[in-house]
C-alpha cells in the first residue's frame, strides 16, 4: 500500500489499467470484522479484444480528506469465468484495513471500452478516448456493521432487436439495507460522466429503463448494435443514504427472425396486483411448486436459480438438455427465523443457445411471502389460471390457454403502461382448459397487462406488442 498526494492526483487520473475491449463491471466492499475489509472488483471483457492483466490497481479515500487516496495493487486474482457470446468475467480480491470510521470511495479506472459502442459518441477509437470508470461509495461505521449490495445475476450479454429484454441484476444485501435503482451515465476513466452518452436505442413505447424498487430492467431494442448502460443502486439505512454503487454493463443487440423464444411459465404460476408471481407460505412450512420451460426451437437450454431463498437452503437443480419441454421443480423448507414483511425474491434465469454458436438469457423473477399466520395463500385464491400466453410478442392477435376450476365468466382486459384499460371482453370458461382469442389490431406497439378476473380470483400475464 502507498500514499498518493494531490500534486499527484491529475497524473493518477490518466494512468490507464492496461486492459482493452472493456465491456463494464462493479467493485463491492465486505466487512471482514470492524476495520478489515474486502475489497472486490469485477470486470467483464469482449473476449475478442486485446488481452488483460492478471494484476489490477484500485484506489480509494475518506471522502472527509478526498486529496488522500490509497492504492492496492491486486495480488489474487480468481481466473477467468467465461460467459456466453464470447465475453470473459475477471474478479479479482484483495484485503484492506481502513485507517478510521467514515464514507469511503474505492475506484478501478482503465482503457480501454468496445470501439463498436453506439450510444457513447461517433468516431474511430471512440472507446479507447473515453476509458472506463467504475466506483462504489460505502460508509464504514464505528459501531455497526456494513458492507455493500453484490448482485447475484450476470448481465446479459445479447438480445433481440425488437425483442422484450427483461433483466434482473438481483442485488443483495446482507445487512437488510433498503436499495433504491436509477439509470445513470457511465463514466470515463477522469470520473467525469461521458458527455456524448445517449440512452440506448428503443421503440419508443419500451424505452430502456430500470424499475426504481427492484432494479429490474426493460427494454425493447429497435437497433443492431453495442450499447452501454450504468446501472446506479442507492443504500439507505433508517432513511439515512449510506452508499452507492454502480454497474456497467454492455449489451449487443442482434437479429435472429428464426428464433422462437423459450416460453418460461408455469400452471402453478399465480399473480399478485402488481402482476409478478407470487406465492405466499407460513414460515416453518415447505413451499414447492414446479418451473416449466417450453422451446419450440429444442434448443439446448439451461434453467438456473439464484435469489437470497438459495442462500437460506432453497433447492432447484440446473435443467440442461435439447428438448421442447424442460421441468423443474423448486423447493423450500422455511423456518420460523424467517418471518419478515419483505418479500423474498427468486430469480430463473434461461439459456437459450442457439446452432449460430451464440445465447440468449431470459430472467422471470418470483416472489415469496414468508408470513406468520394462517392466511389463505395467493395459490389457493386462484381458481383460474393462465397455462399459456401466445405468440408473446404479438402483432395483430394472440391466444390465451385459460385453466379453471369451475364453470363461469372471465373478464379479460388489456391494460398499457400507464394503467389505462384499452381493451376488455367477457367469456364464458368451462372446467378445465379454455381457448380465448383476442384481436389486438388496432393497439400500439408496447408492453400491457392482461387481466383475467373470474369472481374475485384475478390473473395477470405480461404481453408485448410489436
């Protein structure tokens, strides 16, 4: 470790990291015990470009004395995780000992981003001139523990143009700190926001955009290409904001019209007023319920669970294979100690590979309320249920496979983006499964909610119309 002073500071500013065809990262701080912390910095690379340095500098200073900056050089280095579509994720580790409670910021620059990046300015060598910055800010407390979000999802990597693209970063904190998300402006390798940076290229009913409450991002891409994104996440403790840290993250954006996307449902699937899956269960008892992946294409696919319920003895095994229909099935044994009033988030992650040699990911996120009493589940409310929602997306009409458990009346609504009901017809369902068409000519391109109420039993089922 070394002291760099300000006469310094502009010379340390422009030193680059010897890395090139960055594609974006994050850097997160674990508390080890009081003022031992580690420091952990993620990169992800085009494998494609130049080689990267097995060794790393970052840099970090109490914000009460910002002319100070430490420096450790990166001695661990975990080797290479490769990623599909030809990108490389490095993490390297390293251990630090604070000299005094306080805010922290720690900072990895380097050069040099993809040249091919769209929405980051024009020229040749437009990446290399703008460089790479990623920073975390953290606050060490005398008397309290504390350490960063991680997210335990990969960023996505490849899309489809005038596809839906869904990603859940899925953050954590292990301290149970409340985390709020925005879309920010990456930065170059000064630390100054890239003033040539424009929002990545959309249809304008499905911008690329992050929910604020949960991180999720959407976006409908109308343009082959490379795009950067940062993705800010604010950490408040009792109000009080604490942190921040950032993602970086490139997405490449392809055409692949033979393509029939994984469709990644469930009949055990039920909904909450929000239109997410949800299930409710009483903390000291087993949920579990089944995940059901249908290809068209039989392409070689892989399912995969991550979330916090993984982190507390959930199970559900990776399904691999090259078939239509792939069945899994989640499981987990919840504890008393479990009880709480923040719902538990699980995400499924499906990899499509497709004979080009490339891959597509699919993120369906599920949520699970762990209560203390004898409430009636969402699960046993639903008397209906949707089996399946297609084509999704959509043109000019689609077709909804309806299960119910008795005989009567559905109403079936779409509802857009900002909650207006542009559509909506009865029909009347048998026991058993229900063909519905419905003609949706004369809508917009976007991204609506299809609500399905049978008595008081509701269903909603995301559709995308392009």
């Amino acid at each position: 470790m070394k002291k760099i002073y300000i006469l310094f500071l502009a010379f340390l500013l422009n030193l680059q990291a010897n890395a090139t065809h960055m594609m974006g990262g994050q850097i997160t701080a674990k508390q080890i015990s009081g003022n031992n912390y580690e420091f952990t910095l993620t990169i992800y690379r085009d494998a494609l470009g130049a080689f990267m340095y097995e060794f790393q500098t970052l840099y970090y200073y109490n914000t009460n004395n910002p002319t100070q900056i430490d420096s450790v050089n990166y001695q661990f280095f975990n080797g290479i995780n490769y990623m599909s579509n030809n990108v490389e994720e490095y993490i390297f580790n390293e251990f630090v000992t604070l000299p005094s409670p306080g805010s922290y910021v720690v900072f990895w620059k380097g050069c040099c981003r993809n040249d091919a990046i769209l929405n980051m300015g024009q020229g040749i060598n437009i990446g290399q001139t703008i460089g790479m910055r990623l920073q975390t800010e953290f606050t060490y407390f005398a008397n309290a523990n504390n350490s960063t979000p991680v997210f335990l999802n990969q960023p996505i990597t490849l899309t489809q143009v005038n596809n839906l693209m869904v990603y859940d970063p899925l953050s954590y904190d292990a301290d149970g700190d409340s985390l709020t998300y925005d879309l920010d402006i990456p930065l170059d390798s000064n630390g100054a926001v890239v003033p040539s940076y424009v929002a990545p290229s959309a249809v304008a009913s499905v911008p690329y955009s992050v929910n604020s409450t949960n991180g999720v991002v959407s976006w409908v891409p109308d343009n082959l290409g490379n795009y950067q994104s940062s993705i800010l996440i604010k950490e408040y403790r009792a109000g009080v904001l604490i942190g921040t840290m950032r993602r970086d993250m490139q997405v490449i954006v392809n055409a692949d019209g033979t393509n029939n996307e994984p469709f990644t449902d469930s009949t055990e699937f039920v909904y909450n007023n929000n239109g997410d899956v949800q299930f409710n269960v009483i903390g000291g008892n087993t949920i579990t319920f089944a995940y059901n992946i249908f290809d068209a294409d039989s392409d070689f696919c892989e399912v995969v669970a991550t979330g916090e319920p993984l982190l507390l003895g959930a199970n559900f095994g990776i399904t691999t294979g090259s078939s239509t229909m792939y069945n899994n099935t989640f499981s987990w044994a919840t504890t008393p100690s479990m009880i709480r009033s923040k719902l538990y988030r699980t995400n499924f992650r499906t990899t499509e590979n497709r004979p080009a040699g490339h891959s597509y990911q699919y993120d369906k996120t599920v949520y699970i309320n762990v209560n203390s009493n004898s409430q009636t589940s969402i699960k046993d409310l639903n008397k209906i249920k949707v089996l399946k929602l297609y084509p999704n997306p959509a043109k000019s009409e689609f077709t909804i496979n309806l299960f119910s458990e008795n005989t009567g009346s559905v109403n079936t609504q779409i509802i857009d983006a900002v909650g207006q009901i542009v559509s909506s017809k009865t029909n009347t369902v048998a026991v058993g499964s229900n063909i519905i068409l419905n003609n949706i000519s004369k809508l917009s391109k976007g991204i609506y909610q299809v609500k399905n109420t049978f008595q008081n039993n509701v269903t909603y089922t995301k559709l995308v119309v392009e």
